[in-house]
C-alpha cells in the first residue's frame, strides 16, 4: 500500500480528486448567482458590486487554477489508464 503512494499516478488521483471536490464546493454558489439573475437585475447588480471587490477576483483566478488541475491532472489518469 505504501509503495503505490510514489507512484506519480496516484499523486494524479489525488489532484484531481481534491480539485473536483472544492469545484464542487463553488457549484451552489454558482446556483445561487445564476438563481440572482432570475430574480432581477436588482438583486443580481447587488452581487456583482460585491463580486468586484479584490478578494473575489483572487477566487476566479483560484477557480481557474484548481479548473486547470482538474482538466490537467485528468487528462494524465485517461492517458496513464490507456497505457496499462
């Protein structure tokens, strides 16, 4: 069991697994803004005056590298599965 831990397709695992798990933390909040906009331009501008501040801009930017590992780090499990 331990000598699977070095091999680099578990640390793939591992990756992808975490990424897709935090990316599915974002999905309700994501509902919610896309739930804002059918309630009306009111309640969606209220959020987008909150969205501009510099903490929300660093989490896009977070979601787009954890997108990045996601998309990354599955790739290389399709890959490293067809191989064996």
């Amino acid at each position: 069991m331990r000598a699977s831990r070095q091999h680099r397709g578990y640390w793939a695992f591992l990756g992808h697994r975490l990424s897709g798990l935090v990316l599915g933390l974002f999905l309700p909040v994501h509902f919610y803004v896309l739930g804002l906009a059918l309630e009306g331009a009111e309640s969606l501008d209220g959020f987008l005056r909150l969205a501009d501040m510099p903490a929300f801009q660093w989490g896009e930017w977070a979601l787009v590298v954890l997108l990045s590992i996601h998309l990354c780090f599955g790739l290389r499990l399709l890959v490293d599965r067809k191989s064996t």
